[in-house]
C-alpha cells in the first residue's frame, strides 16, 4: 500500500477537504505519497486540515494550464454540492484520468453525465473510522476502468482501511446505510445505554463511561475475534442470567432486529433519492 502511493503514476487532486477528505489526504501522506503529487481544491477547509496543507506546502487550489492533467481526482464533497462542483471537475481530468467519488448516492451515471467521455470512474463509500485508520469501504468501478487504474484507486481508498471491490452498483445503497451510516448507529447505541444505566440509578458521568468503553471494547474484540458476532453473543450470555434477560427484551419482536431493519431501509431510501 505504501509502495503503490509513493511511486503514484501521477498527480492526485483532492477535491472537498473536510473531515473525510481530510482523513484520507493525512493518510496518504502518512503511507507516503511525495506531498508534491498532491493538491486540494477547497476554498475554506477546516483549521487542521489547513494547517497540514501549509506544512507539508500542498497546492491550494491549483488551475489546469499550470499542471499536468491528473493520474487521480478524488470527489470529497458533499453529495447536495456536486451540480455545483461537477462543472469545475472535467478541466483537470485527462485521457488516463481515474475519477474516486466518495459522494453518498451520487451514481456512476450521474458522475459520467459530469465528465468527460470515456472517462474511468469508482465510486466509492468509505466511513467515519477511516479517521483513525479503521475504516472500510465499497468501491464500485464503471467500465472504463482497467487494471492500472483500479490499482491506484484501490491503493488510495485502502489508505484508511480494507476496500470491498463489487460489481452490482445496485448494492451500494445498502452499503451506504450500513457501513456509511453505521457507525452512528453504534454511537447512539452507546448513548442509549449511558440513558438507561442513569435511569438505573448509575450517576451520569459513571453510567456515560461504563457505555462508551463497553460499546469500544466489544468493537475491538469483535474486530479482533476470528468469531463472528452471533457467536460472541451467545459465548457472553449465560442461560437465565443477566444478559439473557436483557436480550429477551432486546431480540423481541419489538426489538433491536425490526428497528435495524427500519433504519437500514430509511437510509437505504435517502441514498436513493440522493442519487442523480
């Protein structure tokens, strides 16, 4: 993975450097991608994302007659900004260009309608914990894209974490409201446990603690585990017990199951009408 970034074919332009642009341009330079190959197109990025491009002296900005066209253009922005984006995009895309959108619900024929003909485009979804390196992402490519290009797209999204690569663009929907939403899912659950072990009669602070290491325990154990989820529940769980009784209510037919399903589909629905 290093390899492939620091002998990158070409430029990379990153275009949007908020929190997840930001996440992958800092883990780019941490698995060595020459800060010279790379720039930003972003009028106002965040303070820390900022103060990394000045650092490491990025380009800010840059305009196509001062630059070779691009070996990769990374779509960072917002899916509600891309009508006004897409138009800036297509003067720094050459014939060898690969075009890794990260813009949930925006399809590969939205962003080919945006491009310059024939070109070779992955839409991508990654998530939140690519922040720290632990993220996993979707990536789903068009059919302009060939070997060469799905290798640099594939070393530039692993940066942050494993790339699932499908072929059924149709899934990515569902893989936005899993992966992409999911780990507010996870946020919330701890919050919603923090609630009830107040309600308990834990004081706040103690009850807020005890939910968030245990929600991050059990996520490095599930991460670290050779078993799946199912049968890490069923190894904490003994019969009649604590556990037991808080999962009878939980996997009721009023539980956390139906209410997952739910959810899942909402975002599933929104993803879709994000799409254009």
């Amino acid at each position: 993975m290093t390899n492939a970034l620091a002998s990158a074919p070409g430029a990379i332009l990153l275009v949007g450097a908020g929190k997840m642009g930001g996440a992958l341009m800092e883990s780019w330079l941490a698995r060595g991608l020459p800060p010279a190959l790379l720039s930003v197109l972003d009028p106002s990025p965040p303070p820390e994302v900022a103060k990394l491009i000045a650092t490491k002296r990025i380009a800010r900005d840059p305009q196509p007659p001062l630059l070779p066209m691009h070996a990769a253009v990374v779509l960072a922005v917002k899916p509600q900004m891309a009508p006004d984006v897409m138009p800036q995009i297509a003067r720094f895309v050459g014939r060898d260009t690969v075009v890794v959108s990260i813009m949930a619900g925006r399809t590969l024929g939205f962003l080919g309608k945006h491009l310059p003909k024939g070109t070779a485009i992955v839409r991508a979804m990654p998530n939140m914990p690519a922040a720290i390196g632990r993220g996993i992402t979707v990536a789903v490519p068009n059919a302009r894209v060939k070997s060469a290009a799905r290798e640099l797209a594939d070393a530039l999204l692993s940066a942050t974490g494993p790339v699932e690569w499908i072929k059924n663009e149709k899934w990515m929907d569902a893989v936005t409201a899993v992966s992409g939403s999911g780990p507010a899912y996870v946020f919330l659950l701890a919050e919603s446990l923090a609630r009830a072990g107040a309600a308990a009669g834990l004081p706040k602070a103690l009850a807020a603690r005890l939910a968030r290491e245990t929600v991050a325990g059990a996520g490095e154990l599930l991460h670290r585990s050779t078993l799946d989820a199912a049968k890490l529940r069923e190894n904490v769980t003994s019969p009649g017990g604590t556990t037991a009784a808080a999962l009878k209510v939980l996997m009721s037919r009023s539980g956390l199951d139906p209410l997952m399903k739910k959810a899942v589909a909402a975002a599933t629905r929104r993803s879709r009408q994000l799409a254009g």
